[in-house]
C-alpha cells in the first residue's frame, strides 16, 4: 500500500502500478492499492484534488493512457471516497499473473 497527498504525475504512477503489481504477486496477495489524500507518515486523511476521471496526459484521458503503457495489461481500478476529513482516491491493483508487470 502506498499513500499519496497529491502526486499525480503520469511517469510515476505508472511505475508504482508496476511495482506495486509485482510485489502483490511476490507476497501472495491478490492486489495492492494506493491511495491519494492521506498523510504518508501519520496515515491522517488531508484530502486530494486528484480526480482520475477528469485527469489527463496531454489530450488523452489518464486512466486510458495508463492502461496503454502498462504491459501485460492489468485491470486496475480507481475508486473515489468520501471522507469527512477530503476526499480520497483508492487505487486497486490486481497482482502480476502470467508475466511481471513494466
């Protein structure tokens, strides 16, 4: 698990989804997650701007572009909470199967 307050740049979570993959496959789990609007070292929800629905890479929407470049393909899955402290994005990211995720 990863937590994030607001990075939201592409390169990056794109090799965290690869990595994050990979070690759900490494330690017998069947996905991983990050999650955007909490405090990485006192796990305190602070909220984010990030909305991966509405996020782009250029013109191309966000989470079509990740799908693109991660190989073998995976099928994550964004999801957006309300909280009374902001609002937090969780990640979920299904475990490598036939082949490490790049």
């Amino acid at each position: 698990m990863e937590f994030k307050r607001d990075n939201i740049e592409p390169q990056s979570i794109g090799k965290r989804c690869s990595a994050i993959s990979n070690a759900a496959r490494l330690e017998g789990q069947d996905c991983g997650y990050m999650v955007w609007g909490i405090d990485d070292a006192t796990h305190a929800v602070v909220g984010t701007a990030f909305d991966p629905d509405n996020h782009k890479v250029g013109s191309q929407e966000f989470q079509l572009w990740l799908a693109q470049r991660l190989q073998p393909s995976i099928a994550f899955s964004f999801r957006a909470i309300a909280h009374p402290d902001g609002h937090v994005v969780l990640l979920e990211i299904p475990a490598a199967n036939s082949a490490p995720v790049a």
